[in-house]
C-alpha cells in the first residue's frame, strides 16, 4: 500500500500552521510554512498566519 502525504504541520515547534508540501519551504530536512518559521524567527517576526502565536 503507498500512502502519499499532501499537508504536514510547520515544522515550527510554536506554530499551529499546516501547510501542503507542495507549498512548503523545506530547510535542514524539514518543512515549514513560511521563511521566519524556517529561519528560526531570527527576525523575532512570525508566521503572520492569522491566530497563529509563534515567533521562535
């Protein structure tokens, strides 16, 4: 049996974004669902996904 995954959680331990993997931005083997997430918040900035609380 194949099993063929479309939408994963960010990768984010903060964040509640899922996010398809088509769309995902993939960093250290891992997916995200947006830049900040993927770069560690360096920029102290979120996801800006509404009602999402992350920021690293």
């Amino acid at each position: 049996m194949t099993m063929t995954i479309e939408m994963v959680k960010c990768a984010c331990a903060d964040c509640v974004c899922i996010v398809g993997t088509d769309a995902a931005i993939q960093a250290e083997g891992r997916m995200f669902c947006s830049d900040s997430c993927a770069n560690h918040h360096e920029d102290s900035a979120g996801c800006e996904h509404g009602g999402c609380p992350c920021h690293g």
